[in-house]
C-alpha cells in the first residue's frame, strides 16, 4: 500500500476517496495525527498530515518515529514524503518540482532511530543512498506520463527549524554542495530505512533561499503560498498516476 506523508501545502489529500481513519498506537508515542486510508485511482493507499491536520506542529517537534512506524505498521510498502523547500541552486525556481537523491543533515536532537534505550543493541544501516532508487524512479516515471516536470536528484540539506536560514548560512549550504533546503527530510528517510521501507520524496521549491534572487532581501510568505496552491495540484496529479502503479511499489518491499 502506498503511503503519503504530507507536509506545508498538501495538509489534506483531495483525491483520496477516504474510507477511515484510524488513530494508532505506537511505542514511540503518539503521530501527527490519525492515518487516513482509502483509494486513489481505485489503488489503496494511506495519508498523514506530517504537521497535522491543523499545521501545529513544528519540524523539530514531529514525531517522525511515531509517524513511520505507524505507517509501517499498517502495511506501507513504500513512502513518498511531499515537502515544500527553498531553491539553492540557480535553476531551481519557486513551483519547481524536485525528487532529491541525496541528504546533508544539519538537523541535532531528533529521535533519530528505533535501535536505542534498554535491550537494544547497536545496530549500523547502510544509508549511502538515502532515498530508494527504484521508488524515486517512479515518482519520476509518474510525473512524466502526467506531464508534470520534475528535477531528477539533487541534494537536500535538512535544517532544524522552524525559522528560515539566513543568507550567510545558504552560502554555507551551497559550499557543502547543497541544491535545495529544508526541515523534516531527515530522520524521516533514515527511519523508513531502518524498518525496510521504501522512501522517496516530492519536494516543491516554494521560494529562492535566503539572500537569492528574489528572496535577496527577504522571503515573502504571501507569495509562498500562492506558489504552493499551484504546485500542488501538479503534485496530486504526480501521486494519482504512481498511485496507479500500486502493485508495482508493493513489489518494491519484498
């Protein structure tokens, strides 16, 4: 079953033709919110509203081991993450769809595994590839036969939040090699890879980082939102047409 994690912008999947929604228990606490389960181009599939339904919960306050536990524990077979990001480099513009390949973490003090507290050995995932090729590939495939362009790869660098950077410290991201900036990319992906899921991510460049183009003097907020109301109806399309290829991304967990 395929199983979309929603973030800024995409807090309510409209295509899904929702049957329940189920509120789970995990060990690691409560998640963002009650899983949403149903149909999308008559596949199965299930959606969580990363900062919750009401957008209230700030990156570095997420539950993300709740949060993919959960969907792992109701039988996700694969996860495409959906995150609105800022464009480092100069050909990413704001409305601008990406599917990253790699991971710079910034982020510190995350519940960044499953592998700790009492009993539990130390355990090493190999993370050379963060995000899961063949998963990524489809998101790319998908967006191809809606006719929705979209970046293939990319680095991502996850902040800590929730205040934006500041130009001095995007600089710093793009000497670090960075082409996009954001806040909950990580231990998302390191979690799903922990627990043996597929992950892959959609992220929608909603402005120019700090100190580019655009945003030299500052980001604007208004226009930020406008660019996500566009955007994400391309990325619905993008999720109905990989949501169609269902049993193929169950195939991507056996």
């Amino acid at each position: 079953m395929l199983g979309i994690i929603g973030g800024s912008g995409l807090t309510q999947l409209s295509n899904l033709d929702v049957s329940h929604r189920e509120v789970v228990r995990t060990p690691y606490g409560e998640p963002s919110g009650a899983i949403t389960f149903g149909q999308i181009c008559g596949k199965p599939a299930m959606f969580l509203a990363r900062h919750g339904y009401g957008h209230t919960i700030p990156p570095h306050e997420v539950n993300y081991r709740a949060n993919i536990w959960a969907m792992w524990n109701k039988g996700a077979t694969g996860i495409v993450s959906v995150a609105s990001v800022g464009g480092i480099r100069a050909d990413l513009a704001p409305g601008d769809i990406v599917v990253p390949s790699q991971i710079i973490d910034y982020t510190w003090g995350r519940k960044s595994t499953f592998h700790e507290g009492d009993g539990c050995t130390v355990t090493h995932i190999d993370f050379t590839e963060p995000y899961d090729r063949a998963l990524c590939q489809m998101v790319l495939l998908a967006a191809s036969d809606v006719g929705v362009p979209a970046h293939a790869g990319g680095i991502y660098a996850a902040t800590q939040g929730p205040r934006l950077e500041t130009a001095a410290e995007i600089n710093r991201l793009e000497r670090d090699g960075a082409d996009l900036v954001g806040m909950t990319g990580m231990p998302e992906a390191v979690l799903a890879r922990e627990l043996g899921v597929p992950y892959a991510a959609i992220n929608v460049i909603a402005n120019y980082a700090a100190g580019r183009a655009d945003s030299r003097d500052g980001i604007s907020f208004e226009a930020i939102e406008g660019v996500l109301r566009e955007s994400m109806q391309r990325v619905r399309l993008v999720i109905d047409r990989l949501a169609a290829c269902h049993g193929e991304v169950d195939s991507l967990a056996d």
